[in-house]
C-alpha cells in the first residue's frame, strides 16, 4: 500500500519505471524465478537458499503486484482534495494516512492480502526449486499423494490446508479491524 500511496499521490522522475519494475514479477514466470533465485542466493554474502526466508522473499516479491495495483486502483478513486482538506485544517501526513487514507483503502488492503496468501498457500512453479530435500511443501505433497492414487492422505492435507487458510483469514480480520477511525459516522440533527 505504501508503493501504491508513492505511485498514486507522489510526483517524481521515473515513477513509470517504479511502476514497471513492481508489475515485473507477474510477467515473469515462476520456474525462471526459481532459478533467478537458486542463482542469486547460493553464493555469499547472502545464502538463503534451503532456508524460509527464501520461501517468504518468494511469495513477497512474486505477489507485490496484485497489492499494488489493487492499492492503486483504490486511490486513483480517492479525491486527493480530502486529504489536502485535512492537511489545511491542521493534520500531519501520519495522522491523514491513519484516519482518511486508510479506512478507504481497507477493502482493498484486505482483499489483496487475502489473494496473496491463497496464492502463496497454492503456489507450485517457483517454490519447486526453492525448498530443501529436507522439507515438504504442502501443495506438493497433495500433489504427490493425488498422483499416486492415495487419496485418503490428499484430502486430510487439503483439509489442513483450508483450515490454515480460514484460521489466517481470521488473524488477518483481527489485526485489520475497524477502529473508531474508521467508522463512518454521521450525526442526523
């Protein structure tokens, strides 16, 4: 969302090359990425290769694009002209951001976290090359497990697999709540 507030409201030299270069991802495809960061991240001084971080980084960068252009798509609908009100009645841009910016995008901020961790969650192509032999992804063992006819064993992990996704939808309600910030509040006098 911070990308998407500097590409929306932000004027600067190269903004549409900022804007390229964050949409990348999505035009790439995974198996190249995989193998970008196999190459990347095997040698020092940064070794992440066999480690989640490099599961994380994955899903982070491969994914930014959605939350961003969700994130920008929310604040090209938002008339900057309220924010400015607010700045000229005396607010500073972290209380702005906090109690008008903000509640307007929510929809949106959850939503693309939502679709971003389903994709994570389901996600095969990069991943494949990322993880140790040592560890299992859990999309790839439902995988396995279907293409060797034991269904039994496919279903109980696809099972474990949407209750992980609801139970994160949950904390992410939790933690992206409506405050008294923002409520819509009208007052009928």
């Amino acid at each position: 969302m911070i990308a998407a507030l500097v590409i929306v409201r932000k004027k600067f030299t190269g903004k549409r090359m900022l804007e390229g270069l964050i949409l990348t991802p999505f035009a790439i495809p995974g198996t190249l990425i995989g193998i970008s960061y196999i190459l990347a991240f095997s040698k020092p001084p940064i070794i992440l290769i066999g480690t989640g971080a490099i599961i994380v980084i994955n899903y982070i960068i491969r994914e930014l694009p959605v939350g961003v252009e969700g994130g920008v798509a929310t604040l090209r609908q938002i008339d900057p002209a309220i924010e400015e009100a607010a700045q000229d009645l005396g607010a500073d841009t972290p209380t702005v951001f906090r109690t008008i910016v903000l509640p307007l995008i929510r929809p949106a901020f959850i939503s693309g976290m939502s679709y971003t961790f389903v994709r994570s969650m389901t996600a095969v192509s990069a991943i494949i090359f990322l993880i140790s032999a040592r560890w299992y992804h859990m999309t790839v063992l439902i995988y396995n497990f279907s293409e060797s006819i034991r269904f039994g064993l496919a279903s109980v992990l696809s099972t474990v697999l949407i209750l992980i996704v609801f139970a994160t939808f949950g904390i992410m309600r939790l933690l992206v709540r409506k405050s008294e910030y923002l409520e819509k509040n009208v007052n009928l006098k």
